[in-house]
C-alpha cells in the first residue's frame, strides 16, 4: 500500500500490530501480570525464565506462544496449543499425514516468519499513506494492541482515515462486530472502489 497506492482503493486492517516488538513486550508484561495476580506461580515462572520478547533462535514459537496462551485466556479464546493441533482434524480433505504437517507446518513458518517482524514500526516506516485507512479495532483485544494502533491512528497521515472500535477481543468474531463491519465495508469502502 505504501510502495503502490494506485493499486489499492483503500487499506482496511483488523487486529491491526502496528509495531511488533512493543506489542510483544506489553502481551507479555499483561500475561505476567494476569498470572501473578490468579496465583498461577509455575506459569509466570515459565514467562520469567524465557524473559520478555523478542526471542531469537530456530525455536521462537515455544516462548511467544507461551503468553500468546495467556493472552488469548485473558479474551476468554482458546489457546493456540489447544487449537492450532485440532483444525486439521476438522477439515476432511486432510489425510493423516497432511494432519500432521499442518501444525508442523504452523511451527515452521512461525520460527522463520516471526522474527522478521522484530522491526515493525508503522509510525516510523510509514506515517503517510496514500489511500483511505479503516482500522476495525478490538476495544479489549490484548494480541493486537488497541493503545498502539489508536497511537498509530494519531500520526498516520491519509486522504481519510477511520478507527472502527469493536466490542470484545478479537474484533470481528462477534455477530454484533461483524454487523459493523459489513456496514463500514458497504457504506464507506465500496463507494470508494466504484
């Protein structure tokens, strides 16, 4: 979007992290607290030990989604070691192996893809855009931090930008949320693509 306005109408964004690293620090500082404040010790324990983000190494996956879990326990979703395993188990195209490649598949990517976001910072690499911006922003959404997108939203510079406040965690996973969110798509976004 930034390198090639003209190719975009418009750039629509949920669950939005605008500087990777700080998220990261403040998710971890959140789950630390959650369990400390739950009496959960040998958890925070194993926060502490791994020390905070970003982590380097061939097996980052291991220390992120240890407070990811946290985090997505704090939204009342359910975590990513439970979760991630299971889907493939549900999708019946998928034979035994592709099963089990799938997680693999999921750990892979994520110990080569992740840390490379380590230098993430919208407000710096990219305080002006070209094209209109609408953030659909979960209000208590601890994966993607609002106060750091609403921070972003402050210095962003576009033809029109728009911050959409949704209800709950993840944003969009709600009937309620997704109400608003196809009536922003229709309304605001579509006129803009015509």
């Amino acid at each position: 979007v930034q390198e090639h306005p003209e190719l975009f109408h418009a750039l629509v964004t949920s669950g939005q992290m605008v500087n990777t690293t700080e998220n990261d620090r403040m998710g971890y500082e959140l789950a630390l607290k959650y369990l400390d404040d739950k009496g959960e010790t040998r958890r925070a324990e194993k926060l502490r030990s791994n020390g905070p983000p970003p982590y380097h190494g061939d097996n980052v996956v291991r220390p992120y989604v240890a407070f990811l879990d946290v985090l997505n326990e704090i939204m009342g979703t359910p975590r990513y070691t439970l979760v991630a395993p299971l889907i493939p188990f549900f999708v019946p195209e998928y034979g035994y192996v592709d099963k089990v490649n799938h997680t693999r598949g999921l750990i892979n990517s994520f110990n080569a893809v992740y840390p490379q976001l380590e230098g993430l910072d919208f407000a710096r690499q990219a305080p002006t855009l070209e094209v209109p911006v609408f953030f659909f922003v979960g209000r208590h959404d601890v994966n993607a931090m609002p106060a750091l997108v609403e921070e972003y939203y402050d210095v962003l510079s576009a033809p029109d930008k728009n911050l959409i406040w949704l209800e709950g965690g993840h944003g969009l996973g709600s009937a309620e949320n997704k109400d608003v969110f196809v009536d922003v798509m229709l309304e605001q976004v579509r006129p803009l693509t015509q």
